[in-house]
C-alpha cells in the first residue's frame, strides 16, 4: 500500500495531463465540440423517459430527474469497469516501451469519466430546479457516496485490468455481466415501488449499481440521509478490492510486456 501511495503521488500529474489529452482529443474532429458530453446524456435521458414514462405510465415523482440521477451513475460506474479490462493491451506502446506503474492507466481514465460525472450532476441539477425539486442540505451527502463509488469501482477496476490481460474473453463476458446488471439496477423504474421482500433486498442492497443510485437519489430526489450502514460495507468491500487489485498489479506488472 506504500508502494501505491508513494507512486500515486508521484504520476497523479501525469494522469490529469493524460486525462485533459483524452477529453481533447474525444472532441478534436466535431463541430459540437464539447456540448457533445451534455447531448448524449440529455437525448438517453429524454428516451427513457419518453418510453418508461409515457408509453408505460410510470408515475415516480420527477421522473426525467428521477432517470437522469440513475444514469449519472450508471455510466460512471460502466465506463469504470468496461473501460478497464482491455487498458493495459489498449495501451500496448506504452506499457512496452516506458515503466509506469498500471493503475495510473485507470486513474487517468477515471479522471475523464469523474469530468463527465460533474457535467451530468450539473444537468441533473439544471433538471431539478426546471421540474421544481426541493433542495436541501442533503445535498452535501453525494459527496461521500460519489467517494465510495470511486473506491469501489477502481478497485474492480484494477481487478479486471489484471486478469484481462490474459483472458482474452474477459471483455465479451464484462459487457454480457454489465448489460444484466443495468436492466436489474433500476435506472427508468423504481426498485422500492416494483419489488417486495427479499428480492428487493437483494437487488438494493447486493447490486452496488442499483445501490448506489438509489442513496443518490435519496440524498438528491427525497431529501433523505443515506443507508450509512450499508455505505460503510461497500466501503470496505471497495477498500478489500483495492487492496486486491493493487497486489495483481504489483505481482504481475512486469510480465505484461511479455504477454501483451
């Protein structure tokens, strides 16, 4: 964990430069130049309230802001563990010709995907007043679970960006596991209106896509204090996950050239 520490302080600059390098270059060759990260999120967003709202009569209160908070952090947390597996042989010429250690890779990566989470939050917001939505000192508490959210995504992260290396199906499987997930989470329908019991529990509590969305709501749409129980066990779960990954990465970083 020193190791980590130490190397994170010493190529977190190079991570932001690299970061800003890729959200130029996304936008380098289009005409919308960078209104492009708040279109994409508005038109999904304007999608599935139209079909989940309107054609299926959901009646969730605010639902377009109701959507646009589980999208927000559905695509942070996909981006995080899709974009991960294949970073390594992604970044092939790198990895082979210059030592910098692997996570530096993901943390680039998850400084572009925490830019566009702050575009969206500041829609979701924009969306909020327009729908009349009560603010609160709640508010304050998207910040500890935006944290955990991190920690644990970077650290699955960190996990797939080591195995992937050398599991050449990694990929498919991620996006065949992702796309589950997505449907289960909750992002156009309410999982405390539509399930009871032990289901419920299992799909708030277990899913970490479906939590998280649900306490970001809570703390956004509800004015309500978040699970922190629940908060301080995917904490740890994020914390052991890291702890995992970075001793993947330690272990095997010199072999990668090799294989990649």
């Amino acid at each position: 964990m020193k190791k980590f520490l130490s190397n994170i302080k010493k190529y977190y600059k190079y991570a932001i430069r690299s970061a800003k390098a890729e959200l130029k270059s996304e936008v380098a060759d289009s005409y919308l130049n960078w209104l492009w990260w708040i279109i994409e999120p508005f038109c999904f967003m304007l999608i599935y309230v139209f079909v989940f709202g309107y054609v299926f009569k959901n009646n969730t209160p605010h639902f377009a802001s109701f959507v646009f908070v589980g999208l927000t952090a559905w695509e942070f947390f996909n981006r995080m563990i899709s974009g991960s597996v294949k970073l390594i042989i992604n970044n092939r010429d790198l990895v082979t010709k210059v030592y910098i250690p692997k996570y530096i890779l993901l943390l680039s990566k998850s400084f572009t995907y925490l830019f566009k989470m702050g575009i969206s939050l500041l829609i979701t917001f924009g969306l909020m007043i327009f729908q009349g939505v009560t603010f609160s000192w709640h508010i304050i508490l998207l910040i500890p679970i935006i944290i955990i959210l991190y920690i644990l995504s970077f650290g699955i992260g960190m996990i797939l960006m080591n195995l992937g290396v050398t599991i050449n199906d990694l990929g498919n499987l991620t996006n065949i596991v992702l796309r589950m997930v997505f449907y289960l989470s909750g992002v156009f329908y309410n999982l405390n209106e539509r399930l009871t019991g032990n289901l419920r529990f299992l799909l708030l509590k277990l899913n970490p896509a479906a939590f998280f969305m649900n306490e970001l709501r809570n703390v956004l749409l509800n004015n309500s204090i978040p699970d922190f129980l629940w908060l301080g066990i995917w904490f740890i779960i994020g914390l052991l996950l890291c702890l995992i990954g970075i001793h993947m990465i330690h272990k095997n970083e010199n072999s990668y050239a090799k294989v990649i």
